[in-house]
C-alpha cells in the first residue's frame, strides 16, 4: 500500500470511531431522556390523583355548604343528585 492509502485508511479509521463515539453519547442520552420521561410520567399521574382527590373534596364541600346555607337548597339538591347518578352508575358497573 501507498503512503496515500494508508493516510485515506486512517483517515476513514478515524472518521469511523468518531461515528462510534457520537453514536455512542446519543445513546446514553436516549436513555437519559427514557428516564426522564418515566419520571416525568410518574408525577404527571401523582399530580392527577391530587387533582381527584382535591375535586372530591370540593364537591363535598360544596354539598355541605348548601345543606348548611338557608334558604339556597337548589344547589343542595342539585349536588344530591349528581352524587345519586354517579352511585347510580357505580352499581351499574358492579352489575356486569
């Protein structure tokens, strides 16, 4: 081989193990990001479960708030209502 052989050889040589080393840091980044990404999932659905419960609370609230104020028993009943449609759809569900 040639002298010019050789350098063009090593100079794919190098080219390739730089490929190799790029391929190699955006793997680890990938896998950085998986991470990332699962852990971002993970509180995304601890958030919505405070959200649930927090809407719960309100909802009871609002009940106990319209049986407790005079003379404003629309929203009592209404919130009664809601409660019994969704007792209503639960036993539905039991049911199957």
């Amino acid at each position: 081989m040639s002298v010019e052989q050789t350098e063009i050889l090593e100079g794919i040589r190098l080219k390739i193990q730089s490929v190799k080393d790029h391929l190699q840091k955006q793997r680890e980044e990938n896998d950085q990001l998986k991470k990332q990404y699962e852990d971002l999932q993970m509180e995304v659905q601890q958030k919505q479960s405070v959200i649930e419960k927090l809407e719960q609370e309100n909802q009871r609230l609002s009940l106990v708030k319209g049986i407790v104020a005079e003379g404003d028993n629309h929203d009592a009943k209404i919130q009664i209502n809601r409660i019994v449609r969704e007792i209503d759809k639960c036993i539905a569900l039991l049911n199957r």
